[in-house]
C-alpha cells in the first residue's frame, strides 16, 4: 500500500510549495511504501498565519464545545482503527497490536483532554477592601510549535496537540518523516470533527530548519518537544533566547531495581514485555537492570527464557511480538554499541545479532558482566538491549541509578515497604513506577528531571502549560 501524506494547512491538504517529498520506508522490508511532502519557508509562513488566525477563533470556543469536539476526534479514532493500525505497523514496524494500543491510547488522551477543556479553573482571592474583586483567570497562551518523535508517531503528537486544543490554543506539528501517515490519521480526525480552519497545521520536513524558523517566530508563543537530550537542550536554549515558554520531554535510561524476595519469574515476565515493546524504542523502556546478588543468576536465567519466546518479524505477521528498529541507522548505531561492549568484556546472553533477512531487525539482546565505562551504560540504547548487573546493597543499587544526568522513568520490584519508602525519596525521576507498569496513562503525570526534560504531560498538569495566568482586580 501507498502512503503520500501531504502537509495539512489552513484546512486543506496540500503538496509543498516546490512540490519536493521525501521516501516513506517500511522498515521490516527496506521498501519504499510512500512519500511525504517536504515543507518550505513558503509553506510555513501560510501555516503561522492560519495559526494566528486559527487560534483567534478557536480561543473564543468555548471549553464545552471544544469538550466535544476532542470527544467526536477520539470517537473518529475508534472507529477507524483497524486502518490506520495497519499503516502505522507498515511504516514504524511495531507489531499490529501494538499499534492498535498506541491508536487506543491517543483515543482516551484526546477525552481527558476534552474533559479538562472544561476545568480550565481560576480563583477569587480574598481581597483587603470589601470594594474590591480580584480575580486569577486561565486563558490559552496562543499558537503552539510541537515537534514530535517517529516511536510512537500518533501518541506523542495526542500529548501535545489534544491539551493544547483542550486549552484553546492552536497548534502547527512538526511530526516525524519516517511515520508522517501515522500523524496524519490523527489530524484528519480532528479536522473531520470539526475544529475551525487553522487550529491544527502539520507539516513536515528539515527538522533543524523548520525548527529554526518556528520558533523564533513572533506568532509562536509556547514549544513542545520531545527527542534526544542533544536535541532538546539547542530548541530549550532557542525558546530561551525568544521568552517561549517549553516543555521538553527528552531521553532516558531507565533503571530497574529488583530486591530478594520477590517472584522472580513474574518481574522477568513483566520486563521482558516492557523492554522489548516496540523492540525498545521507547523513551521510558527498562535499560539498566540491578538485581540483589542472592537472585541474580535466577533472575537472568528466567529473563533469557522469557525472551527465548519473542518472536521478531513483520509486525503485519500473525504471532509476531517484536518488530523491527523504525531504520537502518537506528539499527547500526545499537549494533554499535553492542559491539563495544562485548569488546570491553560484557557477555551476551541471548541476542547480540541481525536478523538476517529485509528490513531493519535486530535480536532481542541481553548483557551481563557490564560496568559503567562502556559507553552502553551511560548512552540510552533506544533499542532491544538490556543490561544486567548484580547489587550487594539497596544504597548501592539506588547510587548507580542516579549516577547519570538523566532523570526521566524507574522501575523497582520489592516486598519491602521500607525500600519502597527509601526509593520514593531518593531515585531520582520524574516517575517511579514500583511493582507494575504504571506509566503514561492519559490521567498521570509524564515527565522528567535533570537533563531528561522539564514539563509535564498528561494528568490535570497537562493543560498547565498552554494556559497562562492573568490577575484582574476592579474596585466600585
């Protein structure tokens, strides 16, 4: 199947003003499945104008209508998702299922949304003098860049595009070239419920130019990005220099701590399905797993097991349960970094390889004997690779947690409350999930501390950061 995704301003699809596109692969067959226009200045000028004009109108909607109109995109999104599945499998790679999860997932973030659309609440403060009011409103900041990953094309663009328009506020995206139809499904369910003319644009292209050009610009009042560390820290310090307030939600490295006596079996289960989702391009994957010495050897062998069952292949394949890295140069650079550390000593376990066929696979891989001079332990792998090492000590356990600059997700497993007290003080995240998988539902708090990132997405926090706050007091 063919995927021409065009950009989407002012209400109208169209080709970019040169008519310039990029290829659209399928990772699992190294095929060219489609194009995707490529954005000029032209074209981004016509998109800040609609913006401006767009936010005009959709600011004066009310928080009822925008209510429902996030809730008829969200419905649009159910009832289509068995065609937009298919097109996001074939060009991210995720597996069919996974795919149906993330269109199910932005589905229920576009009705939070809507349903804080209505909660935008201010507040009377108590004044000094019985003649006078004072009032503390919440209005919708204005126009929105947001800047949006391929791993997750459609959910990422939902927690930024659904509380902006929840806000009142417009949006221009600049979502991902490697999954540009995936985006496109989300925005065309929102235009087909009936936002006004110009409160979403989405556009693709030059990621460095047209963030250059986007958010320095006047019109642009608020950013949200989320990507590498690297990436995050040039947009942070542009948005800076123009006053933009940013939300960036950057990358991790996310550590496991696992305690003696728990069920060993059930917490290898448990991550080997969180590690290997979406052959673990994900930004809050478990990486860094630490396990008490007196189940160490019991855990890694019951972890290898659980991944002797995975089955890598095309996500369109009935039974596969991992798919392949979204490119070839994803699919290098893990390799890479694989390679060096088995060349400083670590030992592969399971995995450490291609799959020899199409397409951009790599084993689900497994390393022991690491230690924190190989560059894997101190560079998110953002892939199907995850590292064991032994602990003596929780102090100890909770020390290499926090020795890196990241911040943004841990996990732990422990029938101690006195260690879950000690790791809800001390680790070092914006998210600490203990004893489950508890991340990134539409109604919790997402993101990080330190250099993964500052702002929050999801929750009643969610709005916050498009809504700005105005004090009016009158006297009579």
């Amino acid at each position: 199947m063919s995927h021409n995704t065009q950009l989407f301003i002012n209400g109208v699809w169209r080709d970019s003003a040169d008519r310039t596109t990029l290829d659209v692969t399928n990772p699992a067959t190294g095929e060219v499945i489609g194009s995707v226009a490529r954005a000029t200045h032209a074209d981004l000028d016509e998109a800040l104008a609609a913006a401006a004009a767009g936010f005009t109108e959709w600011k004066r909607v009310s928080g009822f209508e925008r209510y429902k109109a996030l809730r008829r995109a969200a419905d649009l999104l159910r009832e289509r998702v068995d065609g937009i599945a298919k097109i996001m499998t074939e060009e991210q790679g995720k597996p069919l299922a996974e795919s149906k999860v993330e269109i199910a997932i932005t589905a229920d973030i576009l009705d939070w949304a809507g349903e804080e659309a209505r909660r935008a609440y201010g507040r009377v403060i108590p004044a000094r003098a019985g003649n006078v009011t004072q009032l503390a409103v919440k209005e919708p900041i204005g126009p929105v860049a947001a800047f949006t990953p391929w791993n997750f094309p459609m959910s990422q663009v939902v927690r930024k595009i659904a509380p902006a328009l929840g806000a009142g506020c417009s949006v221009i995206v600049k979502a991902a070239e490697d999954t540009p139809a995936s985006a496109a499904a989300l925005v065309k369910a929102l235009s087909d419920a009936g936002l006004p003319t110009g409160a979403i644009n989405l556009v693709f292209g030059d990621p460095a130019d047209i963030s250059g050009y986007l958010i320095p610009h006047p019109i642009i009042r608020k950013i949200s990005f989320t990507g590498s560390v690297p990436v995050g820290k040039k947009l942070a310090e542009l948005a800076g220099r123009h006053m933009k307030r940013a939300t960036m939600e950057l990358g991790g490295h996310s550590p496991v701590i696992i305690t003696e006596a728990v069920d060993v079996d059930g917490v290898a289960a448990m991550l080997a399905v969180a590690k290997f989702r979406n052959a673990g391009q994900v930004c809050v994957s478990p990486t860094r797993i630490l396990v008490q010495e007196s189940v160490y050897d019991e855990f890694v062998t019951s972890f290898v097991n659980q991944i002797r069952a995975i089955k890598v292949g095309n996500g369109l394949e009935a039974g596969v349960t991992m798919g392949p890295l979204v490119n070839a140069r994803r699919q290098a650079a893990v390799e890479d970094l694989i390679a060096e550390a088995q060349q400083a000593g670590a030992n592969v376990r399971i995995g450490g390889n291609r799959v020899e066929n199409k397409g951009s696979f790599l084993q689900p891989t497994v390393l022991t004997e690491v230690d924190t001079s190989m560059r894997i332990m101190n560079e998110e792998p953002f892939g199907p690779v995850a590292m064991v090492q032994p602990f003596a000590s929780l102090q100890e356990a909770v020390e290499e947690a926090n020795r890196l600059p990241y911040g943004l997700a841990a996990f732990a497993f422990t029938n101690s409350v006195k260690a879950v007290a000690m790791l809800s003080d001390e680790v070092e995240a914006g998210m600490l999930t203990v004893n489950h998988l508890g991340l990134a539902l539409p109604e919790v708090p997402f993101g990080g501390v330190k250099d993964s990132g500052y702002g929050v997405e999801g929750g009643i926090e969610a709005m916050d950061a498009y809504l700005s706050t105005k004090f009016l007091t009158h006297a009579v």
